[in-house]
C-alpha cells in the first residue's frame, strides 16, 4: 500500500538552517550551565536508566531503593521523572519503588533492534504493562524504513499505541541510522501520527545518538504536527547525553522550538543514568556518586 506524509506535512530540512539554528542555541546554553534552576528543571525530566545484559531483580530493586529514597537523601531536590528499565524487571521496580510521582518505563516490542514479529512486539507490550509499566519505549522498524515501507511502520507503531491504551508510548527513531535529516523529519511524522505521545532519538546502542541536529528536527516536527493537529507531542533525547553541557543545549532547543509548555517531565526527558549525578554534582557543587553507588550504569 502507498503510503505518504508529503502532502500533509512539510518533510524537506534545509541543512543550512539546521545549523544556523544550531549555533545560535548553543550560545544561549553556554550561559545556563551554571543556571541552578535550569539544571534543576533538566535532573527532574531523567529516565533514570538501566539497560544491561546483567540487569536482573537487584538491580531493579536498587534503582528503585535510591530513587525512594532520594528526597530524604536531597531534600529541595525534584526527583527523577522515571526508572527506564527491560520489561523483566518492571515488577522489581514496580515492588520496590515508593516516590509515587516516578513513572516506571520499560522498553518493549523487541528493543533494542526491533527485529522481532509483530504479535511479539505486542504481547511484549501487554505483558510489561501488567507486571507495572507506566511507559512504553519501543524503537520503530528502521529496517522496514529504510526500504520505504512507511505503511507497515506506521501500522505497527499503530498497535502498539493501541495496546497501550492511556500509557505512554516513547518511539524510538534511531536517528543515528537513519540516513539523512529528511528522513529524521518523516520518522518523526510517521510516529506522531501513528500515536506517539513522544519521540525518541535513540536506544543509546548505536552511535550517533541523541545530536543537536536531530533533536532540533524532531522539534521542528513536533511544532508543525502540533500547529496542524493540536496534539502535543513530547521529546526524549537519549543515548549520550552525559553532562550539564548536552542536557541545556536540548533542553535549549526544546525551549526554543517549541516553548515553555514543553518544558516539563511530561513533555521533555532526558534518556541516560550518567546525566543524573553530573548534574547534582553541579548543583550541589561537590563530587556526588548516589546513582552510580553499586555497579555503575552504561547507556
């Protein structure tokens, strides 16, 4: 079946402009690394995320034991915005975690490749929502993309929106493997019209992940959907975000692109574990390891 987005939206990026833009948010960020509300704002918009081979139920529970506890361990301090972690140990976090205003998220529908049936990516789905998932993050088919099967994407996506009902569903574009900033423009539209309610740079397993220009594109999508449909979509850079330098700079962009109402946990997160520490070292200004206490975190 054919299937396109041209006449309805805008897919065509002009590169020139792109880091134009760019260049000029990088300057206004540059002054905000030491802005202690603004680093405040970025640590409450973190997916604290574990997505390791080794993950198993101890670690599920101390995510969710540092995460309970760190109001009392911070006071004045927002918490993280969510625990991110594989659907097998959503009901260690589920079991364990007591901060009532923390999302649990889990990845789904054959993360991190996507590279599973269908009925799979489904049933995964539902199952990481009855064991206690607030929040979906799936990675559409890139490979089904790229051979311009933009219909089955969008079906699938579809779905999974479906299954999901009133919970979260973060897609995961994967912009690093996709070939040029156009086709970061039409991803983003397949899956916000699929049902997206955010869109996702990356898994963090493949480089590059969350950049600049990718995150500014997906903003210009967001803007555009939301000036034609009303809808609002949120943003999740993920994969790399690491200091207080990458989080101002999108949450830069995000600003402004899209405004101030995006500037909150429900519609701008930060994908990452490292960020989390960085920034409260910023902020309290001393060396802070409290997330990264027993086995560090990679994503």
């Amino acid at each position: 079946m054919d299937f396109s987005l041209d006449d309805k939206f805008n897919i065509d990026v002009d590169a020139s402009e792109v880091e134009k833009a760019i260049n000029k948010f990088k300057g206004i960020a540059k002054t905000r690394q030491e802005d202690i509300d603004v680093l405040k704002r970025c640590f409450s918009m973190i997916d604290l995320t574990t997505l390791n081979t080794s993950d198993g139920y101890e670690r599920g529970k101390l995510f969710a034991d540092k995460v309970s506890q760190f109001p009392d361990q911070f006071p004045g301090m927002p918490n993280v915005a969510a625990i991110c972690i594989y659907p097998s140990i959503v009901a260690a976090v589920k079991e364990n975690l007591k901060a009532s205003n923390v999302k649990i998220a889990s990845v789904a529908a054959g993360f991190p490749a996507s590279q599973t049936f269908l009925e799979i990516k489904l049933s995964e789905c539902e199952m990481a929502l009855e064991h206690g998932a607030d929040e979906l993050d799936v990675v559409m088919s890139v490979g089904t993309f790229l051979e311009g099967d933009y219909f089955t994407v969008f079906s699938e996506l579809q779905q999974i929106k479906e299954v999901a009902e009133n919970a979260r569903v973060k897609v995961i574009l994967e912009t690093g493997a996709l070939p040029s900033l156009n086709d970061i423009k039409l991803a983003s539209f397949l899956a916000m019209e699929a049902g997206a309610d955010f869109i996702k740079t990356s898994t963090g397993k493949l480089e590059p992940a969350a950049t600049p220009e990718a995150v500014y594109v997906m903003c210009s999508a967001i803007n555009e959907f939301f000036n034609k449909t009303g809808r609002k979509v949120g943003i999740k850079p993920a994969g790399g975000v690491s200091n207080s330098h990458d989080a101002t700079l999108f949450y830069t962009i995000v600003e402004q692109v899209l405004g101030q109402d995006w500037l909150y946990p429900g519609l701008l997160r930060f994908g990452t574990s490292r960020l989390a520490d960085v920034l409260l070292s910023d902020i309290l200004g001393n060396k802070v390891k409290y997330f990264s206490t027993s086995s560090a975190v990679k994503y």
